[in-house]
C-alpha cells in the first residue's frame, strides 16, 4: 500500500490545519498525495515547460529560416522576415490575455483542468503548423491560418508556466516547495535545447530548405510530447491546497479587476522581482548574441553555441537554486543571485567585447546560466507563496506576463537603440559600436538594482500557509 507523504502539507502540515478555524476542515479530505503523485506532478509540469519553449524555440528558428518565402512569398526577402518574426511577435502580445483568461479558470474550476487546456493549445497548435499548406497550395490562407496558430500557442503558454509553477507549489511538502516549483522551470533548458538540435540536425546537409517537406518534422514531433504530457496530467491528482477550498470560496474566485485592487501591491512588488530575472533573461539571450555576431565579428555558431553552453550551466543552477530557498530562505537567495547579476555585469560585458569564444562561453554562463536563471528557479516558490489562495493562478499569471512585456519585451529593443546610437558615433571605427558593451552593461546593473531593492520590501514567503485567502503582503 503506498503510504501518502503528507496531507495537506502544501499549507504547513495535517496538525496545524486541525488547529485552524472550522472552515478549513474541508482540507482533511483532501486527497493524500504520496511519492508517486509528486514525482508524476513533477514530470508533467516539467513537460509542459518544455513543450512550450520547445515550439516558441522552434517557431523562432523556422521564422528566420523558412517562414519567409514559404508564407509570405510575394514580399522581398527583408520585408518576409519581417512579416515572419511579426507573427512570432504575436505569440508574445496575446500571452498576458491567456494570462487573465486561465489565470480566472484556474482558480475557479481547478489547475488541473487549466494545465489540460494549455497543454492541449501548445501543443496542438505546433503541431498543426507542421500540417499547414504554403502559400503556393492555398494563397493568403496559408499566412492566416500559421497566424490563427501561432495566437493559440501564445494563449495557452500565456497561464502554462505560471500553472506549473502553482501547481508544484500547492504539491510540494512543507520544507521542500522551493526544490520541487523548481523542477518545471528545468524543462525550460529542455525544450531549448531539444528544439535547437532538432531543426539543425535535420537541415544540415539540407540544401534546398524551402523544397524539403523536413521543415515540418520538428513541429509535428510537438505531438509525441504532448501525449506525453497529456496522459500525465489526465492521471494526475488535483492540487492538495485547492481540493481544501470550500466549494462556496472557489466559487468566489476573483475576477481581474478585483485581483488588481486587492492585491496590486504585490502584483507591482512581483514586477520589480523579475526586472533583473526576465529582463537579463532576454538580453543575454538575444541582445549579448546579436552584439557578438553583428558588433564584435563572431560567427553566428558561436552564439548558439554560447547559449547551449549556457543552458546547460542554468540545467545545474537551477534546482539547486530552490534547494538553497528551501534552506536559507527565499528572498535572500533571490537577492543574492540578483547581486552577482549586479557585479558580473561589467565583467561579463567587457570580455564579451573581446570575440574570444571561451570568454563569451564564460561570460554567458556566469550572466544567464547562474545569476539570471538562479532566479528563475528561485523564482517557481516565490511568487505563488505571494498570493493568496483564491486568486493565486491569476495573480502569478498577471505577474508574470505583463512583467514580461515591461522588461524582457523591451529590453532588447532598449538595448538595439544603445548600440545603434554607439555605432553612429563610431562609424569610421573598424567595429562601430563596440564601446557599447559599457552602456549595456550599464542597463543590466539598473535592471539588477531595482530588483534588488523589491527584495528589500518582501517579505518572506518561505512555508507560509497557503490556504491562506490573503497576499502575503496583507497578512
């Protein structure tokens, strides 16, 4: 007979709930989650994860390589592209909208139910982008119908990783919440990866790309994780913390415009958290890569190979750093891992100036595979221990993705002007723009500081009772 680990364990412990007023007795009844139970919740999220940075890592690929003329064939070739990346831009736009939309959902009717649907969105919709005719079959419907995809991958990652990072929250043993929210965030590097190795190994020795039916291989293989995925999650227990919500408060979940009242405080405080997290993510990602190839001279392979290097070195950090939340405490380590973004960012900046490919493996590994990603897998516990239980998916979800907008969506562009207004003034210079490295470093350490001091105005969250109805802030 399995023995369950722990009931109701996600708000501090069978013993302690016992103790609490008569409207949380619901919460013994609770379904008794045992090993196999948290390790399954712990393998689907991480799924999900990758399933979503597996077709957004894809679609950015096939955009620049094949989206193109293959859909937007009547356009010159910098006018395609441009129409290409904006349908990859979309994928971005509506995911605060899927936000709000499953964030609702999923405190009224269950995060089960909520990771089903996205799942199904993400991977459904990659997978049909493999099947859709170019235009040269079907004319401008071929353009609209990879736009009606790609809306839907965006409107299901939109509540995906916030969903995940709920769920193993509410799952997770007292003690150990940090670890196990963690563990979504490694299928990240994941699906990254897969994608990145994927699409190159079958286009290498490819020759006529837009002739090849193999373009369409990697988007139909979304397919097999999403079965995957989805037998998981059909087998999955719902959360421990919203079976103890009585029916009467789930049916009180909050709508947007009382979760932005209620809990704006902590909504503008998670915001400031992930400035240096999200924000650092995308200009190492994309801006530190661009910088290499286009300022510096390196070859473009040196940055996807910086970037993997990278991410193994993020695979590592990653659990680790919620196994350190779990012992030190959450926003300590935050903090710390927000500092050395802080500190690194000179140094990192400067030896990526230099186009040495061990240096820029270096510095992209200490920048994005330890400070920034140490507070992404900081980050899993966090932000849904901030929020209360009647609105935790919401809250988490609104966070998230709005704050992805305000700092990872324009990072990058903040960080293009600063190169182009550098390589104005150095035009006659052999590299025009290289001085730039100073004032980019310059940004990531004000990205880093405003993160820093959010830390100084949270509290900690660590084992907090997560039945709570309050925000952490307001308890």
């Amino acid at each position: 007979m399995k023995q369950p680990i722990f009931a109701g364990a996600a708000h501090g412990g069978a013993s302690i709930i016992r103790s609490r007023a008569p409207q949380r007795e619901a919460v013994l009844s609770s379904p008794e989650i045992t090993v196999a139970d948290l390790r399954r919740a712990a393998w689907t999220s991480s799924l999900g994860s990758a399933l979503e940075y597996y077709d957004f890592a894809l679609y950015s690929l096939a955009s620049a390589l094949v989206f193109g003329p293959l859909f937007f064939p009547h356009q010159s070739r910098s006018v395609g592209l441009i129409a290409s990346f904006a349908t990859y831009f979309l994928g971005f736009a509506v995911r605060p909208i899927g936000g709000v939309l499953f964030g609702m959902m999923g405190d009224r009717f269950g995060r089960k139910l909520v990771l089903l649907i996205t799942v199904t969105l993400m991977g459904g919709a990659s997978t049909a982008i493999g099947l859709i005719p170019t235009y040269a079959s079907i004319g401008i419907w071929a353009p609209v119908m990879l736009i009606m995809m790609r809306l839907l991958q965006g409107l299901g990652a939109g509540a995906e990783q916030a969903g995940a990072a709920v769920l193993m929250t509410e799952y997770a043993p007292t003690g150990k919440r940090g670890f196990y929210a963690a563990l979504p965030f490694l299928g990240i590097q994941i699906g990254t990866v897969i994608a990145a190795i994927v699409y190159f190994a079958l286009l290498f020795h490819v020759t006529d790309v837009l002739g090849s039916w193999l373009w369409r291989l990697p988007f139909l293989l979304s397919s097999v994780i999403l079965l995957v995925a989805l037998y998981m999650r059909l087998t999955l227990k719902e959360s421990p913390t919203f079976a103890g919500i009585e029916e009467e408060e789930r049916a009180r979940s909050m709508s947007l415009p009382e979760v932005v009242r209620e809990s704006w405080k902590t909504i503008l405080l998670g915001m400031g958290l992930r400035m240096a997290e999200n924000g650092g993510s995308s200009i190492y990602q994309v801006l530190a890569v661009s910088y290499s190839v286009n300022v510096v001279g390196m070859r473009n392979a040196t940055g996807a190979l910086s970037l993997l290097c990278a991410a193994v070195v993020g695979a590592c950090v990653i659990p680790v750093a919620g196994m350190l939340s779990d012992r030190f405490g959450r926003i300590v380590v935050y903090r710390g891992f927000a500092i050395l973004q802080l500190v690194a960012a000179v140094p990192v900046w400067y030896a990526l100036s230099f186009g040495s490919l061990p240096l820029t493996i270096a510095a992209l590994s200490l920048a994005l595979g330890c400070a920034t990603w140490g507070m992404f897998g900081t980050q899993g516990a966090l932000l849904p221990e901030m929020f209360g239980a009647r609105h935790r998916y919401l809250g988490v979800s609104l966070t998230r993705e709005v704050s992805a907008v305000l700092s990872g969506g324009l990072a990058p562009l903040v960080g293009s002007v600063i190169i182009a207004m550098v390589s104005r003034h150095e035009a006659a210079s052999a590299h025009p723009g290289l001085i730039a490295w100073l004032p980019l470093a310059l940004y990531v350490m004000v990205l880093a500081a405003i993160t820093i001091v959010a830390t100084l105005f949270a509290p900690e969250p660590r084992n907090r009772d997560l039945l709570d109805r309050r925000d952490l802030i307001n308890s």
